[in-house]
C-alpha cells in the first residue's frame, strides 16, 4: 500500500455512495428478465438517460438473430432488447472496454419484484448485486474519471442478454473489444470482495433425436425408440466428466403416449471445459457419444448449439490487469484477492479476443439468481473509486511489463 497521489486523492474525493445508491434502487425497481422486453426498453431507456452524462454518443443496437429447439424438434426464433453502447473518445490512443448488463433471472410474473433493507448495510432486491449496482457504480467510476479531463478513450456495452449466454450480443462484444488495451466487467464480486480468476467455458446443447413410432403392443420391434436413445445419449456423455470438464443433462423433451414407441425426444445439456484443450475433447466427446447412440439404437440425432463461452484461461497481459487493480484496491485501503471459479460470464468472450479483463468490478454481495440475493451498501463507493483510479492508471501507465 503506498498514498495515493495528489491528483489520485482529487480524482476520487467526491464518490459518494448516495447517487450510486439512489440509482440501483431505481433500477432494481424495474423488472428486466431478459424475456420481459417491456422492463428491459424501459431499462435500456433509464440506462440511456443517465450514462448520457458522459461525454460521448449513447446509442441503442438491435440483437443478432437467435434461435431455440422446441419441444417438437423445430427451431423457433427468441426475441431479445437492444444493447446500450456509449463511445467516449473514439480516436484515442488507449482505449478500454467496460461492459455489464441489463437483464436479470427474474421473470415478469416472478414473486421477488421490490427491495428491501435486511440491515443498515445489506440491501435485498432482484438485480441489486447482479448487476444493477455494479452499472450505478461503474458510471459513479466513470464520471468521477471525467473530471480529470482525461485523454483515454473508452467503449461501454451493457447487454440485454447476459443472463441467457449474451448470443445476441456475442458479435457486438467482439467487435467492441477489438484494439482494447483492456476490460472491466462488472459482475458482483465472490463473498468477502474476491475477485474471478480464471473461467471454465461453457457449451449449451440439444441433441434431437429421431426414432420411429409403432405400436407399443403390437409391432413394438419395429419402432426405434427416441426416448431412450435420448436417455442413453445422457449417460453417455455423463459418464465422460471428469477433472476439467463438467458435463449436465439437464432435460428431456418429447415422448408418445403409452401404447406408442415415441419417434422423438430432445435431450438438453451444458458442457463446461476448464479449458481450450478440455473444449476440443468435449467435442470429441459429443461426436462419438452420437455416433455410437445413433447406431446403437438406430435413430438419427441432429445436434444444435455451441460452446457460447470459450474458456477463460490467465494471460501474462491478464497478470498485469489483476496486479494494477489490485494495487489500486490496496491503496485505496480495501486490499483484494481471486481465485478460480465455475461461473462464466462476457468476461469469457472478451478473454477470447485477446484482451485482458477483470470481470468482477461490481457491488459486493450474494445469493444471487435466487431472492435472497443481496447487495453490501458500503461497497459501492469504494468500488466506484476503485474503477477511477483504475482507469487513471491505465491511461499513465497502461500495462506495460
């Protein structure tokens, strides 16, 4: 820990934690599950609204096509909000990336819809830690950084689609973070204020399977069942998981009524690699588990879906970002640590791109995607200070080695 310098002091002396605080109850009040996309325009609107106090062009982008399998096997498009983006500085030298987003878990019809304090610190609400107070923050951080009339330039994305693995906003974060120096997201931080290391990638998938009806009773050797080559294909690829790679079945659609041999089923599964070359077995893995279920039980599959979240390995550059934030907390007397965690984020596509990032810069707190989830009110001023200083020290001194 060394003293912050005078114009370090100046730049961060008026963060408080009221305006930060006064705008995530405001947000958290408006209900923006990712398929409510009523709560997510009026959302985008507010977000537009405040982050206009930035000197640069605010600008809403419309959603990439996406689309789901259906129960029947069909594909079916999903409809998504828009993205916010704001560019400050375009044609500056350096140039970072802050992105977070807009969407919660929580449906329109769902029963946690207010907050409410628990305790004079402790702030329980949909979206409060994830991520409405990490935004309110992350623009707190920002306009105290403009006050220093700086020269660095700066993109910030928040999209609509998070919560849901961002496919249609993944084009859009790859093309924000090109030439990016670096990359500030703003998930809640881990219990106590620790920050994520490395990530796991994360692969969404169903397997359709096609079979062929028949008389459950009369002729049932003549129908090829989709429902259990569909159960077969589960365990199959459960029982590849190992040390590195997590494998789920999660759900399988389909069947026939009793006295038919049902002709389809569609199993659903996340795949998780710790890392690339933990990716590339997995798809090995999904091919010969298909092949050998597909001749097994004589039924065709047809495999939707991707790993929408590359693994997120530590770079030498990525080193350096941690070790610059993590100075700049110790000197601001909140001293932090990371480790490796499960979870993935847009931290994950942004890595991908080559460009270092920290992805837990938002609020401290917990519980999250349940309605216990919970924000710390005494984390948002020292983390809003912590995004100035942070990007003051990227524009002095970059990342150099």
């Amino acid at each position: 820990m060394k003293p912050l310098s005078h114009d370090e002091a100046a730049l961060i002396e008026p963060v408080g934690t009221a305006p930060v605080l006064d705008r995530t109850l405001d947000w958290a009040s408006v209900n923006s599950g990712t398929a409510n996309l009523d709560g997510v325009a009026v959302m985008a609107e507010r977000l537009g609204d405040a982050f206009s106090e930035l000197p640069g062009d605010v600008s809403l982008v419309d959603p990439e096509p996406v689309d789901k399998v259906a129960p029947d096997g069909s594909t079916v498009p999903i409809r998504h909000g828009r993205h916010l983006v704001v560019r400050v500085r375009p044609d500056a030298d350096r140039r970072v990336l802050l992105t977070g987003h807009m969407d919660t878990v929580f449906p329109k019809d769902h029963v946690f819809q207010s907050s409410q304090w628990i305790d004079e610190d402790t702030l329980n609400g949909p979206g409060t830690a994830d991520m409405k107070g990490g935004l309110s923050l992350m623009l707190e951080g920002l306009l105290a950084f403009e006050r220093t009339s700086p020269a660095l330039g700066y993109d910030v994305m928040i999209n609509s689609d998070e919560e849901t693995g961002s496919k249609s906003s993944a084009s859009l974060i790859a093309d924000l973070a090109k030439g990016k120096l670096a990359a500030l997201t703003y998930e809640p931080a881990l219990p106590g204020g620790i920050m994520a290391r490395a990530r796991p990638g994360s692969g969404n998938f169903a397997a359709i399977v096609h079979g062929k009806s028949a008389h459950a009773g009369r002729n049932p050797e003549e129908g090829r069942n989709a429902l259990v080559a569909a159960s077969d294909l589960a365990q199959r690829l459960f029982a590849a998981r190992r040390d590195g790679l997590s494998v789920n079945p999660a759900r399988i659609e389909g069947g026939a009524v009793n006295n038919t041999v049902p002709d389809l089923a569609v199993l659903h599964f996340n795949m998780r690699p710790r890392t690339p070359g933990d990716e590339a077995e997995a798809h090995a893995i999904i091919d010969d588990a298909v092949t050998a279920v597909s001749e097994a039980h004589d039924v065709g599959i047809d495999l939707h879906g991707n790993f929408g979240r590359p693994p997120k390995p530590i770079s030498a550059q990525a080193d350096r970002l941690f070790a610059l934030v993590r100075e700049a907390a110790a000197d601001l007397g909140e001293p932090m640590e990371w480790k490796d965690t499960g979870g993935v984020c847009d931290g994950n596509n942004i890595a991908a791109c080559g460009v270092p990032v920290l992805d837990t810069m938002g609020a401290c707190g917990g519980l999250i995607h349940s309605p216990d989830e919970f924000m710390l009110k005494s984390s948002l001023a020292p983390r809003a200070r912590l995004t100035a200083l942070v990007l003051h020290r990227l524009e002095r001194q970059g990342l150099a080695a």
